[in-house]
C-alpha cells in the first residue's frame, strides 16, 4: 500500500515559479538566463534577504540598499490555490490551443459565469520581487464588495519565468485571498530596527528602535529600501539577513527586511 503525498500550497507555487515557458521571440537572443532554467527554489529559503553598501559618489558618500523577497515564497503567504477550480481548469483545457491567457479568460467567464473585474502586471509598479507575476480579478455576478476587497473573488495568477518581461509566463493557478484583499497590494520589503544605541553609546529601547523604522514600512514609503538607504549615513557591515549602520541622525542599527503586510 502507498501513501500519496499531497502538494503543499508553497509547493505548488515554487514548482510554478519554475514553470517551462520555453522561449519567447522578444527574448534577447537568450543572452541571459530564463527563471525556468534556475535551480528549484528551497521551501526554507529565505522569504526575503538584502545588500546594503556605502560608496562614493563625485565626492559623496551616499548609501544604497536593495532588497528581493522570493515571490513563490510571498504569494504562498498571501494566496491560496483552489485546488477544486485549478483541477477543473486543467482537465477542460487539457485540448485547448488558446494561449494561457486566453484559455483562463474563457475558462473564468464561460464556465464559471465570473466578471472580469481588474488585471495587471506587479511590473508596472515599486516591487521587490525576484520574479514579478500577472494576475487577474474574478467576481460573481453583482458582488456587493469593491473588487480590492473582496477576499471571496477569485483571483488568477501567471508567474513570470521566462526572459524578457512581456513575455515567458506560467500557466494560470487559480487561488482565493488569504487576507482581506484580493491581490496583495504592496510588493516592497519593510525594514525594521532590531537592536541599536544611540550616539553615546546607550541601548535604544523597543519604542525608539520602532520610531526609527517608522518611515520604512511599506504603508509610509512607497520603496522602504530607499527611504531606510536615505537615512544611512554609513554602513557598516551587510549580511544577507540584515545589515549594519551609522544612522545620520546618530544611532547606530541592525536592520532587518520584512516581507509586507497585507
């Protein structure tokens, strides 16, 4: 007797984030990687990691910091797949020619009876994400909440795992809100202070360290990483999971990225 193993929700979406799109004709002659082409992603991967480095500027000193959170990990934190509507989907468009864009369209409206209420790319925004990712907004006719809070809807996702951004994309996954939103709508690593002394050297307590980081969560800043890089004077030391600075205004902090909250 054997046991199946079922796929775990993050599973499902870092298989997909490696997901064959093959090649696309508005690729750069293949002069660089596709997603497709990478290594599996770790399920214990980071979430998100960051680089911070001080440089010199025509005689400046200036810092800049940057920061990648892992886009299957986020969106497996954020969404989950119906795996009830993705199996249906998969076995109706099993003999379908339709690019995947079509046939999730199709299969939204004419199938499942949905309106298509928003769709756009993370692309066209601020994000941090390592790989950007397309989605769709489905509602039921005469839903009563506006579509950016309706965690009901049913919202379509195709990940980008090819070459170049306008083309390369997964095949559709088909998931339900885990929030109070339909999509995520910040895509930007926070920042928060974890430990650090002021300019004499004193401990700061827990509600210092929190005013410090105020301005760099993602419902003040549009980029934290560059508002945290604005209040820099000099870094320190940079690690994958947080780095070390002098701040202008004195203090010397660990920061530490965060993945959003939405």
């Amino acid at each position: 007797m054997t046991t199946e193993t079922k796929e775990t929700n993050l599973q499902a979406f870092l298989r997909y984030c490696r997901y064959n799109s093959g090649s696309h004709f508005l690729d750069s002659g293949g002069a660089y990687g596709r997603h497709h082409e990478k290594p599996a992603i770790a399920e214990k991967c980071p979430e998100v990691v960051c680089e911070a480095r001080s440089f010199d500027y025509k005689g400046e000193r200036r810092v800049d910091v940057t920061a990648t959170i892992e886009t299957g990990h986020f969106l497996a934190g954020k969404l989950n797949i119906d795996r009830g509507i993705q199996a249906q989907f998969e076995e109706w468009a099993a003999d379908r020619d339709e690019s995947w864009y079509e046939s999730a369209q199709v299969f939204c409206e004419e199938v499942l009876n949905l309106t298509k209420a928003a769709s756009d790319n993370v692309y066209n925004h601020e994000q941090d994400l390592s790989q950007v990712y397309q989605w769709f907004v489905y509602q039921s006719e005469g839903a009563s909440r506006d579509w950016v809070y309706d965690s009901d809807a049913l919202t379509v996702v195709f990940i980008h795992t090819g070459c170049d951004v306008r083309g390369g994309y997964s095949a559709p996954l088909f998931c339900r809100s885990n929030g109070e939103y339909a999509v995520p709508v910040d895509h930007c690593a926070e920042f928060y202070a974890s430990e650090g002394t002021d300019a004499d050297g004193n401990e700061l307590e827990r509600d210092e360290l929190a005013e410090i980081a105020e301005k760099w969560s993602a419902g003040y800043s549009s980029h934290p990483a560059s508002r945290v890089a604005e209040d820099c004077e000099e870094v320190l030391h940079s690690e994958p999971g947080h780095f070390v600075a002098r701040l202008k205004s004195g203090e010397t902090v660990k920061v530490v990225p965060a993945v959003p909250y939405n």
